[in-house]
C-alpha cells in the first residue's frame, strides 16, 4: 500500500478521500493521522476512492479500503450464506395482508441505515490489522488511521453487517408485527394506511434507541408507489383485485439505454463499464421478471469476463 501510493499521482479525488476521512476521524470512528512508516508492523491498507451514481443520478465519491490488496481478506473465513430480501417477499406479504383484510387499503414503506458497517465495532484484538494510509493532498505525505469500525471493502464487514441487520431486522418483525424485508441495509414493508404512518415513525425511533440510525430522508411517508431497490413498485386496486406493478425506474432505465445506445454506436464497451451495466440490467430483470431474465443478463456478464481474461 506504501509503495502503491506513493507511486501514484496526485487526482482531485485525494482531496475528497482525505476529507471523508477526516470526517470519520471527527466522529470517533477513526483514529487521528499520524505520518505512515515503512518500518510499520503489520499491515497498511490502502485507501482509494470510486466514482458511483446515486439513486438521485448524482455523482458521489465513496471510499474504499482495499483489503484484498493488503491480503486481510485472504485471513476471513466465511462459515455461512447470506440471504437477502427480494421484491417477491414484498408481493408474497402484500398478498397475506390483503388476503387476511380484504377491505383495508395497503401503503408501501421503505428506509435506509446510515453507515450501516459503521455501526459494527471491531474487536480490540483486530485494530492491528485495521490500519488504512491516505494522501494529504496539500503536501503528499502518507498518512495512517486506524479504523475502529467495519470499513467498507473488507469481507468481514459484510458478515458482521449482516448478523447484525438481521437481528434488528428481527425485533421490528417479531416485537413489532412490522412486516420487512432487507436488502444489506435497506428496508421495505407494506402496512394498512390506518397504521402506516404511526409504524414509520416506531421503525424509526425503534431502531434509534437500539442505537443505529434509518436515515429520515430515505425514509419518505407511506405510498401507493416506492422505488425500492432502484425498482419501481405500486400498487393498483383494479375491481375487487390488488395489482403489484412492478418496473424499472425510469431514470436509472434512461441511463442504462444511453449506456447500451453509446455501446451500440461505437461497437465498444470497456470490461468495466460493461460488468457495471450487465450487473445493474442483471438485478433489474431478476427483480422484476424473475430467475429466468437474469439467467441472460448472467450469460452476458461470463461474456464479458472471458474477454476481460482473454485480452
């Protein structure tokens, strides 16, 4: 990680990695800067940042903590599967709800944990391994933190995340009667539009006092219609039969046919850009069509790798 930074340039994305950083070191969940040593025990990880679109199609720079490159990720054993929430497990509680209570309206519901992996601790006896280097951008030394918290590019941290995602997954079911599911750290539910509103505000102040945070502003008021994982579901009462209509969103499916459109034209997509846009069509088509759709997206994407190795 030394070697790897200092070797490269300097890019108006230090900046921005150097101050999330920053920002961490403030709230406690990082350790303040100290200049990095090359005769440090043990190992650095380094620091870098991507460029993603959000759900709004802004621009953001997220951090990322290399530990596959520091090899911390080759000491993680993964002892048990992950099974995440899906758009059918929403259709499946709407279809018990409504069957339970014909004549009571349905509302659909979702929300977000901030700094989801920030909320998992690391063991004491793990911060040695937990040592990250960033640039000052303003005079290029190397700096070093300890990262007190899971950081975001380690596979524990999807494991740790997870175990404790479920368990507050399974008060706000199991105490509350609130019906979600979960996707890494979103949330989303349907509940009666008489108590809609009142189990908005107890998710929130219930996973609050537990002492982690559902973001308010991803949290909006109940509705016939959410975008929930980048999918546009509503529900439609047609007769004496609730509908779930289930598309992509419209903004993110304009990004994409621009994407393959530019694709198309230039008879070129890099290896990158293309995993990207097959893993996003990918998801879309599972969620909305199910396993069958996304057996070919699938196909595409081993396309893609086999020439990625191949050149």
């Amino acid at each position: 990680s030394m070697l790897r930074h200092s070797s490269q340039q300097q890019s108006d994305i230090d900046s921005v990695i150097f101050n999330l950083t920053e920002d961490e070191i403030a709230l406690r969940r990082m350790t303040p800067f100290m200049p990095a040593s090359e005769q440090h025990q043990g190992p650095l990880t380094r620091r870098f940042g991507v460029l993603q679109i959000d759900s709004k199609g802004r621009t953001k720079v997220r951090c990322i903590d290399d530990s596959a490159e520091s090899l911390i990720n080759d000491t993680t054993d993964i002892v048990r599967a992950i099974r995440m929430g899906r758009i059918s497990d929403l259709h499946h509680a709407i279809k018990r709800l409504k069957a339970a209570h014909p004549d009571c309206r349905l509302l659909l519901l979702k929300s977000d944990f901030a700094a989801a992996y920030r909320g998992c601790p690391l063991l004491r006896e793990h911060l040695q391994y937990s040592k990250v280097v960033v640039r000052d951008p303003s005079t290029g030394e190397l700096l070093e933190s300890t990262i007190l918290a899971m950081p975001f590019g380690a596979v524990a941290a999807v494991y740790a995340w997870d175990r404790v995602g479920g368990a507050l997954q399974a008060i706000l079911q199991r105490l509350f009667l609130i019906p979600c599911s979960r996707y890494v750290d979103d949330l989303f539910w349907c509940d009666f539009e008489q108590t809609a509103s009142q189990g908005r505000s107890m998710a929130l102040q219930i996973i609050s006092i537990l002492g982690f945070t559902l973001a308010p502003d991803k949290t909006p008021d109940a509705a016939i219609s959410q975008d929930i994982l980048g999918i546009s579901v509503s529900l439609e009462q047609l007769e004496n039969q609730l509908q779930v209509i289930i598309n992509a969103d419209p903004r993110k499916l304009h990004i994409w046919l621009q994407q393959v459109s530019a694709a198309i034209s230039h008879k070129f997509i890099s290896h990158q850009d293309g995993e990207q846009l097959v893993g996003r069509l990918g998801f879309a088509s599972w969620a909305i069509w199910g396993p069958v759709a996304w057996t070919h997206t699938f196909a595409v994407f081993r396309c893609t790798s086999f020439l990625a190795l191949a050149s």
